[in-house]
C-alpha cells in the first residue's frame, strides 16, 4: 500500500482530503471557533478577515464555523447513503445472479424500473412527496443509488460463479450462504467498493443540489447546501457567502472522486501489470 501511494502522488493528495473531512468533521466543536447558529445582526455581510476567516452571513453567524460544522452534517449523509445503498444493492444482485433463471429476470427488471429515471430527478419526486428534512433526503438518495450496486455485482458474480472453485466448493458440500458469502462475495466486492468510494462525494453534490433547491436541509442547519443557497442571494454584496462553501463542496467531491480512481487501481490486479 505505500509503494502503491509513493508511486501516485493525486493518491496522497486524496487521502490527505479524505481524512482531513473525517477529523474535522468529527471534532468540530473543537474547532470551530464560533456557534454555527449564534445570530449577531451588528457583524452582518463581513468580509473574510482574522477575526472570520470566511467572513459572515446574512445573520451574522460565522460561516467558517458553519461551513466546518457542515462537514459533520455532509459526510454523515454521504456515509449514509453510500453504505445503505451498498448493502441493498449488493444483496440484492448477488442474490439474483446466484438464483438465476425465471428469478433473475424479475429482481433485474426491478432494479430496471429504478434505473429508468433520471438520478437527481427521481431523488427530487421522493424528497418532495416524503418532506423536507435530512432523513427524509438520506433515504432518498438511498433509494436512487441501490440498483447500480446490484446491477455492478450481478455482473461479477455472473463470472465467478462459473468458476472451478466455486463448482469444487459446490461439491464437496457447502451450503449456499457459505458459497455467496465466503466465496463469492470476497470476489466480487472490490467493484462496489471501489463505485461506493467515488459516490460519496456524489450523494453530497445531489444532497446540497437538494437543499439548493429548498427540499434538502433546512436553514439554519449548518449544511454547505443550505449555506450556497442563501449565499447565492447576496452574491454582489457578499461574494465569500456562497464562495466557501461552494469550494469546499469541490475540494470534496474531487478527493473522493481521485481516491476512487486509486482504489480502482490498487484493487484491480488487471491493472498493475499495465
């Protein structure tokens, strides 16, 4: 694993990201310097400065506080999302792709109906008719992601099902929990894995793409969504509003998105004699 990151320079960058998130993310009370939702109408629409780093809102909160406080909220809902959707769609998938024929056809024809409409679009109708609210667009998202994790592992599992070991393991007796998940499962997973990582930092784009549009995270929850939506009103007066929290949006998404791209690289051996 260190010859593999020394060698891949955009893996340490990602890394270094990755886990800067998870620390402040878990330690923000320590870290932030103000209340996230302390109202301090005398200091409204300050420029970034020593005192705020990032300057101030509309009501005076501290948005560098907001924004470190809105990690905690972000990643909880990525974390969330990915590892429901993980969980389902792997299940569901290696399930149909070990039971085969008539089965098959049915549970793939399922996920078919999920994946026919567009992620964001579908995310929106189910935030809209359960409500506002992090829960409620956490199980959205859940719901749009699990079909493209079954539909990724079916695949696999299709493979190595086929396999000589599995045929032996078949033989000599084994039931078919031990066969899915001793056998197959440890197999196949590295593609999940390596999709799960990259879509991370998706679900926190359609999350603040949510709260955006009024249906995520509601004000004055710290959520960096929620934060560019009101910021995006006072662009002119206030550029460093919706600046920051936009830009830690991006630096997210791309650490998640290089640190998937170096999974794919560690754990597909295919790869490494290239």
């Amino acid at each position: 694993m260190i010859r593999f990151l020394r060698k891949n320079p955009s893996a340490i960058i990602a890394v270094i990201i990755v886990f800067g998130l998870i620390f402040v993310a878990v330690f923000a009370p320590f870290i932030a310097p103000y209340d996230p939702i302390e109202i301090k109408p005398v200091i409204r629409l300050q420029p970034p400065s020593r005192n705020h780093l990032f300057g101030t809102d509309n009501a005076g909160r501290d948005i560098f506080s907001r924004v470190i406080w809105g990690a905690r909220i972000s990643l909880r809902i990525g974390f969330i999302v990915v590892t429901v959707a993980m969980i389902v769609g792997t299940l569901f998938g290696m399930t149909s792709a070990y039971l085969g024929g008539i089965l098959d056809e049915i549970m793939m024809r399922i996920a078919d109906i999920f994946l026919a409409f567009p992620y964001l679009v579908f995310a929106i109708a189910i935030t809209a008719a359960l409500g506002r609210g992090i829960e409620n667009v956490t199980l959205a998202l859940a719901i749009v992601w699990w079909p493209a994790y079954s539909r990724l592992i079916r695949s696999r599992v299709l493979e190595i099902k086929e396999l000589d070991y599995i045929e032996a393991a078949v033989a000599g007796g084994a039931g078919h929990f031990v066969i899915l998940f001793k056998h197959i499962l440890p197999n196949a997973i590295s593609p999940v894995i390596i999709q799960g990582s990259i879509d991370f930092g998706q679900a926190i784009i359609f999350a603040a793409g949510l709260s955006f549009i009024g249906l995520g995270v509601q004000p004055p929850t710290p959520e960096w969504g929620a934060i560019v939506t009101e910021g995006s009103k006072y662009m002119r007066e206030a550029w460093w509003y919706a600046t920051f929290p936009g830009l830690t949006i991006l630096i997210t998404v791309m650490g998640f998105n290089v640190l998937g791209d170096a999974l794919r690289d560690f754990l597909d051996p295919r790869l490494h004699n290239l």
